[in-house]
C-alpha cells in the first residue's frame, strides 16, 4: 500500500475497503507520516456480511441494509429507529 501511494499522481481523497486490520494499520501509519490524510469508508457488502454472521435472527438484515442504504440524515434517522422498534418488539 505505502508504494501505491508513493507511486500515485495524487492522493486519493477516500478509500473504500474491507475491515481488514493491515489496511487500518497501513492507513494509519499513512496518516502519521502525512503522506495521507483522506478518509477510510467500510464498503456496505462486507460490512453486511459480517453482520449477518453475527445475527442470531437473519431475517433482521433488512434493517441493517435500509441504515447502510439511506441518503440523507433524515432517512438514516428514520431507519434507525424503526429498527430499534422492530427489534424491541420481538
């Protein structure tokens, strides 16, 4: 990774990866060498993937999709706590 970045013609801005412990560690060295200084998003399909593991009901994914899916702060707001009602209620 510490190549990529010296090899590009600019940094990127944002990276979108897995959880994966070596690229939060690579990306924080980065950050601590001021070689990078954007921001590091989780993509939604591993992040849902590694919540469907750990879900005791798998029909309860569709909550975490709509969170991970919503386009404003309203939209997030309103799938938040319909899933927190949801979820209370079984």
């Amino acid at each position: 990774m510490f190549e990529m970045f010296r090899l590009l013609d600019g940094k990127p801005k944002v990276l979108i990866s897995d959880e994966q412990a070596s690229i939060k560690s690579a990306l924080d060295l980065l950050r601590y060498e001021n070689i990078w200084d954007g921001e590091h998003l989780l993509d939604s399909f591993h992040v849902l993937k590694n919540i469907k593991k750990r879900l005791s009901k798998k029909s309860h994914i569709s909550y975490f999709k709509q969170i991970i899916q919503s386009q404003n702060q309203n939209s997030f707001e309103f799938c938040v706590k319909s899933a927190e009602n949801n979820l209370n209620e079984n």
